[in-house]
C-alpha cells in the first residue's frame, strides 16, 4: 500500500485565527450603506418569492433599487483613501 501524503501544508483554524486590521475595518464601515441597501433589496426580493407581487412589494422592490443604485452612486463619488498595506 502507497500512503498518501499532502504536498501543501494544512490549513488549519489556528491559521485563520485573526481579526480584521483597522484599514479593512475602515473600509467595511465606508461600505456599509451600501451593505445595508442591498440587505433591504434582498429583504424585499425575498418576500416575493412565494407570491405573485403585489402593487405594494412592487413599490417596495422598486424603491429598495433604487435605494441600492444611490448607494453605489454615492460610495463611488466619494474618495476614500486607504493606508498602505491596508484593505484595497
């Protein structure tokens, strides 16, 4: 019988034990409208999946997009820096 070996070293829990760095902190709190927008669209997308929509959810859906679309209008017109060696 051949044994079998792993050519790579493991990947283990104790390896990825680690806390986000203030940079990707940073940046994920720059993002969060945006986060927080595409949460409510999927809210929304989600309350129509078992029923046809109705004129409300609709109103809802519609709203919610456009919800998202300004937050990503928003989060690219603004400039934000990143420290170096931090998230990009």
């Amino acid at each position: 019988m051949i044994p079998i070996a792993a050519l790579e070293g493991l990947v283990t829990a104790a390896s990825l034990d680690f806390e986000p760095t203030p940079a990707e902190l940073e940046a994920i709190e720059h993002e969060m409208p945006l986060i927080q927008a595409e949460v409510e669209l999927l809210d929304a997308q989600i309350m129509t999946l078992d029923r046809p929509a109705s004129e409300l959810d609709e109103r809802r859906l519609r709203r919610a997009r456009n919800r998202v679309m300004a937050a990503r209008r928003d989060l690219s017109n603004r400039t934000f820096t990143v420290q170096p060696g931090g998230a990009a």
